[in-house]
C-alpha cells in the first residue's frame, strides 16, 4: 500500500520500521517539528524524524494541518491510508478523508476504556490488571472510531516506561496484521457508555500523597516511571521515586520506619526500589542509602 506515516515520540517508531519492513510503500512521514531540548536547547528532530531519515523517507514538519495548502499537499500524495501513532496534531476533516481508506490509528488502550492523551498512565494509577493496543478506524471525534483489532497485556506492576516500549511492539505488529486482513474487517463501533478518558499528565500530579493507601501510591510512582517522576521532599531536597512495593508496616503519613527507607502511607507502608536525586542519575536503594543514609522516625513530605 502507500502510506503516510504520522507519528511523533518513541512510541512511534516500531510501527514505522514495521511498515517499513512489511514492503510498503512509505511516501512521506510526517511528525512534530524539531523541538529545542538539552543544556544547550538545541532544536532536536523528533525520534520519528531520526528513523525516517534513516530509512530514506521523506519527512514533512508542518505545525499545523488546518490550512489548505497543507491539506492539498497531503491530498497530493494520493496515500491509500494513513498510519497515525501518537502524532500530536488534531487532524482535520479533510485529511481524515484524503487517503483513499482513510485513516488508522495505534492507541495505546483497550478501547473505548481511556480515550485521550495519557492512557498508559491512566490505567496504571487506576490499577487496571490489563491494557492492550487498539487499531481503531480514525472520525472527528477523540479516539471515537470503529475498531479494527485489538490486544491484550498484563500490567503486572510494569511502569509506564516499560508498558510503553512494550505495547509500542505489540501495536506495530497489530497494525501490519490488521493492514494485511483489511478488506476482511469489519469495524466494531466502540460503546460510548463504557468511554473513560485519559486527560494529559499534569506536573502538579506528580507530588506523593502519603495519605494515601501503599497500593495506591505504588500505583502513582509506577504511572508517573520515568517521566515526570513522583517525588517528594526529604531533608529539603526533592527526590522522585520511580518504583516502589508495598510492604508490612504503620507510622504516621510520611514516616520512615526503618532503616531501609520504609514510608508508611494512609494504610499500609511502601518502599521505594528506584530514586532519583536532582541532577543525579537514578539508583537503586542500596546505592541511593549508601550515599543519602535516612534515619527512622524521618518524615517524608
């Protein structure tokens, strides 16, 4: 088939090398353009930009598609379908009914449980057992579209990074398969009764609330896993926790109760596994305790 490619972040990338991979025709990518980032703020081409340049493909920045010349432009292409993955840009009408099969979109969720911007995260804090991929048919409205497959994986105590990387697999696959049977599917419109929605990670999320149960805190560093980060404040100094477990233990919200960092929570107690001090790589525990040694009786906020 001919293909556009839209996509944007690491998420992306798998499903452009499948496509590239599975023999298609790949006639233009296109994804955000290049954002200033780094000490120096340099402007730094998408990880989508980076694979297309390196498969040879043509790559197309616009920073918006509403005008009509960037929609003549994308019409010219005469695609049969597009692939959309995580792109970023709302695609207008007229480009949802450009490519003659219009286009497909690789969500990451069990639709139409988490419709938006952040539904790794979302599932994770909500202690979702299973997310998945859904190949959905792209409409006007938020991850609305008929769906064309999906797929299941357990959540299992995965953070969002590492949920991310493997469902970006798992939809990759998905959309070649769901591409190869296309004239065999039959869409399956999604129950709006059954919608929840997945709104963008807000920073001022990201500070721990100890008053609230161990499993549910847990949940919240493991959401949060690389990016922003979960953090609190120890001794002045704000540390992210990026994984955590439960375990045995009572003290008041916030109370170190052993001498391995132990953090007693609403109910229950945790411990984080992973952590990261600003400006510093992140570590285990023992590496972390080693050279930030925590009294018990220490409160955490």
């Amino acid at each position: 088939m001919r293909i556009i490619f839209m996509g944007t972040p690491d998420f992306a990338v798998p499903t452009l090398r499948a496509l590239h991979a599975a023999a298609h025709e790949v006639v233009a990518v296109y994804t955000q353009p290049p954002r200033p980032a780094g000490r120096g703020k340099k402007l730094q081409p998408s990880p989508v930009q980076r694979e297309a340049e390196v498969l040879g493909i043509e790559v197309r920045t616009p920073k918006s598609l509403k005008s009509p010349e960037e929609q003549a432009a994308f019409a010219a292409l005469e695609a049969d379908v597009a692939v959309v993955a995580a792109y970023g840009l709302i695609l207008p009408q007229p480009i949802l009914d450009a490519p003659k099969l219009g286009c497909l979109n690789v969500h990451a969720s069990i639709l139409p449980r988490w419709r938006g911007a952040a539904p790794i995260h979302r599932a994770i804090m909500a202690g979702d057992p299973v997310t998945g991929v859904t190949i959905m048919q792209m409409e006007a409205g938020l991850d609305t579209g008929p769906m064309l497959a999906t797929v299941r994986t357990p959540i299992e105590g995965k953070t969002t990074g590492e949920l991310t990387g493997e469902l970006a697999e798992l939809g990759a696959q998905l959309m070649v398969g769901a591409l190869r049977e296309l004239s065999n599917h039959r869409p399956i419109p999604q129950d709006d009764a059954e919608a929840t929605y997945a709104p963008k990670i807000d920073k001022a999320e990201a500070r721990i609330d100890w008053s609230r149960p161990a499993d549910e805190v847990v949940r919240h560093i493991h959401a949060l896993s690389p990016f922003p980060g979960a953090w609190c404040e120890l001794a002045g100094e704000r540390i992210k926790l990026l994984r955590a477990e439960t375990v045995e233990g009572a003290g008041q919200h916030g109370e170190v109760i052993d001498d391995r960092l132990a953090i007693a929570c609403g109910s229950s107690t945790i411990r984080p596994l992973h952590l990261q001090r600003a400006g510093k790589p992140a570590m285990d525990l023992a590496d972390f305790l080693r050279g930030y040694p925590v009294a018990p009786g220490t409160i955490v906020t």
